[in-house]
C-alpha cells in the first residue's frame, strides 16, 4: 500500500524519486516544489486535529469505534 501511495504522489508530482543501483537497494524521496507548497495547509490540518482531539475521541467513543 505504500508503495502504491509513494507511486501515485510521484506520477502527480508531489514527491521525486531517486533510485540507487546499490546491493541492498537504496531508494530516497524528496518534495519537490509542488510537494513542499503542501506544507502550510497540511499544518493547518494537523494543528486543526490537534485542537479538537479531544471532540474527536468523544465521537469516536459514542460511535464505537475503538480503533486508534
């Protein structure tokens, strides 16, 4: 699955990848402009979860969902 996700960022531009031709295989990734313009909204996202954590875990009790 990750693979997959790593693939499908790379074909839309979000991340680079480079290949090693090295015994074990080395592969690295990077953010490339359009990836690095995520940044600031992807904070926003996190800090939004991280101020309503607590509403969140309330829900997700009163749903039954254990999970997390």
């Amino acid at each position: 699955m990750l693979t997959l996700t790593l693939r499908n960022l790379e074909r839309d531009g979000l991340v680079s990848r480079t290949a090693y031709a090295e015994v074990p295989p080395r592969v690295e990734y990077d953010l490339p402009p359009t990836g690095r313009s995520l940044m600031p909204p992807a904070l926003g996202l996190a800090g939004w979860a991280i101020e309503h954590i607590t509403e969140i875990e309330t829900s997700r009790a009163a749903h039954g969902d254990r999970a997390g």
